[in-house]
C-alpha cells in the first residue's frame, strides 16, 4: 500500500487544456516534492514545498501544499507536449531521516497536439 | 554544478550472479539513498546512507546491501540475483536546506536478470 496515493494514474489530454492532479496521505510530511519522470530516466525535480498552505508557481505549473501536510496538488495551465510524463510526487515524514522518501505510484500523463 | 552520476547504465545479469552499482553523488551531499523502480511496484526505498553510515533501511532481502565511502560515493550490491530483481535502480543523493529536503537522482541503472 503507498503512503501516498496519486490521482488520477492517468490523463490523456489535448495540447492547450488544463489538468490537475492529485497527491493524498494520511499522515503529515515535513516537505513534500513533484517530480517528472521520462521513460528510461531518472525523475527530474520539479518543485519542493514545505509550508502547509504553501502555493508555488514555477511558468504555468501551479504547487499547492495542503493546510494540514497531508495533500498536495499539481496544475497545469494550457498544456503543452513537452509536458508529457510521469508526475510523481514525493514526501520526508517528519519521523523519518531526510533521505528516505515515500514516493506516489505517479500519474501518467500525455499531451497530444 | 555535476549532477548525480551513476554507473553502469545497462546491465545484464543471469540468475544467481551478483552485481554492484555506483553512484556518485552532487558535491557537498552526504547523503545517498537508493531506490528501487518497477512497473508493479513504482518507487521502493532500499537503504540511505549518510556519512558512511547505513541511517535507513527499507523492507529488502538481505541480499541488498549497500556502502558509502569517505568521500560520499556509493554502491549498491545485490547478490544470488532472482528475475523479480529486474528493475531500474535509482539513486539519489538529498540536503535539507531552507526549502525543505530536496533529493536529486541520477539516470539511474537498467538492470535486467535473465
């Protein structure tokens, strides 16, 4: 059973939509990453939050951090292709060591022209 | 600023061999953890090291193990290989600084037991 759960697995959408996904938990994290992953590559770090109630912006991705630690969620505004990937999202517990991340399983998703 | 490096990028074992992987972390990062991608299972802890020690364990076999040398650098050996061991592995070398606990990964290594 993951720690955190990703919604939804997968989002095929056209270039230009928006898309939101989803990274939920029961328990608190101390931080809480987003990564994109291409086949065959590491994941890439998108952003990281650390405060409850925290919004980044980085272009046109939008981070929110929940108000109790919990829950995360990612925007994308107007889609492009490049945005293909798998999204996954990433947290340290507050009882663990900073090196140990509980990962979600990841959303898929794909941008066609 | 070098990125994570890891070695080799493919690898191709049979049943029963052992094999070792390396990484090398981002300059400065003492830890390392290592990490464990399958289709099935997605992303699976194996172990963290931090100034060569083992700091944190996830739930592997015994035949995972791992080692971090004074310079940061690490490696990973799986020994008496199984077909389930097919799998990326990831590396990924981390600082907690004020933007959180930020972990960096490498390429990774495609191993792949036949």
């Amino acid at each position: 059973t993951q720690l955190l759960e990703q919604s939804p697995q997968f989002l095929s959408i056209q270039e230009g939509e928006n898309l939101t996904v989803y990274c939920n938990s029961s328990s608190v994290f101390s931080s809480l990453q987003w990564y994109r992953q291409e086949p065959g590559e590491g994941p890439v770090l998108l952003v990281t939050v650390v405060t409850g109630g925290e919004v980044k912006k980085l272009k046109r991705l939008t981070f929110q951090f929940g108000d109790a630690r919990k829950d995360s969620s990612l925007h994308i505004t107007a889609a492009q292709p490049g945005d293909t990937g798998l999204y996954l999202c990433a947290g340290a517990r507050k009882t663990d060591s900073w090196g140990k991340l509980q990962f979600g399983a990841g959303t898929q998703v794909v941008v066609t022209p | 600023k070098a990125g994570v490096t890891q070695t080799p990028r493919y690898l191709i074992k049979t049943r029963g061999q052992q094999v070792t992987l390396s990484c090398s972390p981002i300059s400065g990062h003492r830890s390392v953890s290592w990490y464990q991608q399958t289709p099935g299972q997605g992303l699976q802890f194996l172990f963290e090291y931090f100034s060569e020690t083992q700091r944190n364990k996830g739930n592997f076999p015994g035949r995972f193990s791992g080692r971090q040398f004074s310079n940061s650098r690490s490696e990973m050996n799986v020994s008496t290989l199984e077909l389930g061991d097919s799998a990326l592995y990831l590396c990924a070398s981390s600082f907690t600084g004020k933007e959180g606990t930020e972990a960096f990964f490498g390429q990774g290594t495609r191993l792949t037991v036949v």
